[in-house]
C-alpha cells in the first residue's frame, strides 16, 4: 500500500511539472518572431499559480505567486492520477 502510495506521488510530480511547463507554452512566443517585454507569463492548470509581469515598459519583470492554488493544482493532480490507478486496476487488471 504505501509502495503504491509513492508511485502514484512520484507520477503525479511528474505530471504536474509536465502539464505546468506545457502551459508556460501559451506564453512564450516563437524565436522567429517579435518578443514582447509587456508579455505576461503565467504558470498553472486549471489554477493559475505563477505570474510574471511588467509595469510601465520597464525591463525589470515582478512576479507572484498564489499559494493556494499551488497547493489546489498539486492535489487536484494527485487526486486524478490516484482516482485513474484505482479506475485501471478496478476495470483492466486481471
């Protein structure tokens, strides 16, 4: 049971960090194109955790963060991927 319990943990880290560096690519724009130093950057699904902005055209960026929705994306993975093992070994396991 508690071998189990760190797999799932271990896969939902990876999860997370997957699905939080793929929503980075929203913002980010191609290397072919203009950059933009008004963009803001946020960092999160479906909560949005991290934010990077620019006031008045300055060149240096302020940023925040959300903690609880930090802390409601990191159990709302770890819930889905337990929830999906449980699904799997339920219905396709022999």
């Amino acid at each position: 049971m508690i071998k189990s319990l760190i797999v799932y943990t271990l896969l939902s880290m990876l999860i997370f960090f997957s699905i939080s560096f793929f929503t980075l690519f929203n913002d980010i724009h191609s290397p072919l194109g203009d950059i933009d130093l008004s963009q803001e950057f946020t960092i999160g699904f479906p909560f949005t955790y991290y934010y990077e902005f620019r006031l008045d055209n300055h060149s240096i960026p302020n940023a925040g963060w959300n903690l609880k929705n930090l802390l409601l994306d990191c159990c709302s993975t770890w819930l889905t991927v337990v929830f999906m093992a449980f699904l799997f070994k339920k219905y396709f396991k022999k």
